[in-house]
C-alpha cells in the first residue's frame, strides 16, 4: 500500500511540474500587458532562474560535481544556450505577436521534428509508427490553431508562427542533446548550469535593454514568478518524480503542459477556446502517445534481444 502511494504521489508532482509550465505561457502575456517588453522580461526570467536553481543545489551539497571535467561542460554550454536560451527567446518573441495557446501549439510541434532529427542522426527513415504520429500531430495542430476557420489566414501573424516554430526547433535540439549527456550529474545541477550558459548569452544580446527604472521591483516580481513557473517547480518536481514512476509515463504526463496552456489562456487571459482546438489538442497528445507508446515496446524487444 505504501509504494502504491509514493507512485501516485509521483506522479501527482510530474503533473505538477508539467501544469506549471503550462501556466507560464499566459503568465508572460499578463507581464507584456502590463507594459514589460521582451528583453525586459527575457533577461529577468532567465535570470532569477539561474539565482534559484543555484540556491537549490547549494542545498544538496551531497550532489556537487565539479562542472569543469572531461569536456561535459563545453556540451552543456552548447545545450544552455542553442537549446534552452534559444527556446526562451523564441517562445517569448512568439508570445509577444500571438495568442499563447497558439504559441503552445507550435512549440509541441517538437515531436515530429525530434523524430526526424533522430533519423537524420541515425541516417533512417522514420518507421510506420513514427510516421502515423507525425501525420495525428499535424492534423491535430490545424484544427488547434484554427486553419480551417472563417478569416483564419489574415489573423496569423507569420513573423509570430516563425518564432513559435523556431522555438520547436530549439527545444527539439535540447531534448535530442540532452539525451546524449552522461547521467553524472544531478538534474537540477545540469538544469542550473545549462541555465546559467544561456543566460550569459541573453544577459549580452539584451541585457542593456533589460532595467525598468522606477519599475524594476515590479518586474523582478514577474521575473520571478516567471521563474518558478518555468524552471524552478519543473526541475524539482521531475528531479523528484521521474526517478520513481519511469521517463516514459513522465514523458506522457509532460505532454498536459499543452491542455494546462490553453485552459489557463482561457481562465486567465480570456483567449478562445474552441471545439476544433480541443479536438487539435486530443490529437496532438495522441500523436505524443502513440510516438511514446511504439518507442517504449521497441526498447522492450530490443532489451529482450540482448537478453
């Protein structure tokens, strides 16, 4: 009875972790209706991210590593910032032109372009399952983002749908990467370094553009908040749910940032949320599923070859 508990609650703190992310994208909106800009907001998030992943590593001391061995902190470097940093400032230049759970959308388009990526990497094509997954997911984000609604096309701002599919991109790119780091370091520790590599990238494009004078307080608040939504809850509920109940039902149960997204667009900033999206939605995680599902039996059978 006692392991069946811990199991639920691990997977209650995924879900957490994951809602939280989904939380973050209305969030920034409300922070650039109150008048912040972009580099403003970008710099401050990324920022207070790094001071509280750090403060949570100081204080598992028994997890230190020294960063600076074998070369592991050059592909860290390279994963903070082409693949976090990136990610922030796409998403949030996304943010800035378009509603946020249509930014949402165009970021889960990871999934299709993380499979490719890992056939281009492996030089195959992708596999019946991988290409059925591809073709829900696609169907899934026209009806999500409204494709085939009355007036649709002069309501898309193309600048906006570049940055939201440039950030699928980076974030495919840190996904495909960092499954290709060694596990010698604690995740939160990974987290706060490839955090601070990107930041110092952020801190030099926008940092000059980042004080708001008599309203700075205010905005370290929204920084802050922005933070604990985007890094800091994740990164410790992951750190300690994942180990418990398996990265493939975690990878499932991180998938419902994208439904949190757009309840809590609707809920707290009002956006539309319509059947042909709640359909779009549905689909796109069953694509996210089904991709899952077909590569977690295909470890199974390979597990069972070697064996």
């Amino acid at each position: 009875m006692k392991q069946s508990s811990a199991y639920w609650v691990s997977v209650f703190i995924v879900l957490f972790g994951a809602a939280s992310y989904g939380i973050l994208s209305p969030i920034i909106k409300l922070a650039y209706d109150a008048g912040f800009s972009f580099e403003q907001i970008t710099v401050h998030q990324v920022g207070i991210s790094v001071v509280l992943l750090w403060m949570f590593v100081l204080l598992r001391p028994k997890l230190w590593r020294n960063p600076f061995q074998r070369g592991t902190w050059l592909m860290l470097a390279v994963v903070g910032i082409f693949g976090l940093c990136m990610t922030t400032v796409f998403y949030n230049l996304a943010l800035q032109k378009l509603e946020a759970s249509f930014s949402i959308v165009l970021l889960f388009q990871f999934m299709w372009i993380t499979i490719l990526l890992e056939c281009l990497w492996f030089r195959r094509w992708p596999v019946g399952h991988q290409l059925v997954a591809i073709v829900v997911v696609m169907a899934g984000t026209l009806l999500a983002v409204g494709l085939f609604e009355q007036d649709s096309f002069t309501k898309i701002d193309i600048a906006g749908v570049g940055y939201g599919l440039a950030s699928a991109v980076t974030y495919s790119l840190f996904l495909f990467l960092t499954g290709r780091l060694k596990a010698e370091y604690d995740p939160v520790m990974k987290s706060a370094m490839m955090m601070t590599f990107g930041f110092i990238v952020i801190a030099l494009l926008y940092g000059s553009r980042a004080w708001a004078g008599d309203n700075e307080w205010t905005l370290l608040g929204w920084g802050t908040a922005l933070a604990l939504l985007g890094s800091v809850i994740p990164a410790i509920c992951f750190n300690a749910g994942i180990p418990k109940i398996g990265s493939g039902l975690a990878s499932l149960l991180g998938a419902m940032e994208l439904p949190v997204a757009a309840l809590c667009a609707w809920l707290i900033i009002g956006e539309k949320l319509s059947a042909g999206m709640i359909i779009g939605i549905v689909l796109i995680l069953a694509g996210i599923m089904l991709a899952e599902h077909a590569s977690r039996r295909s470890a199974e059978r390979t597990e069972g070859l070697e064996e």
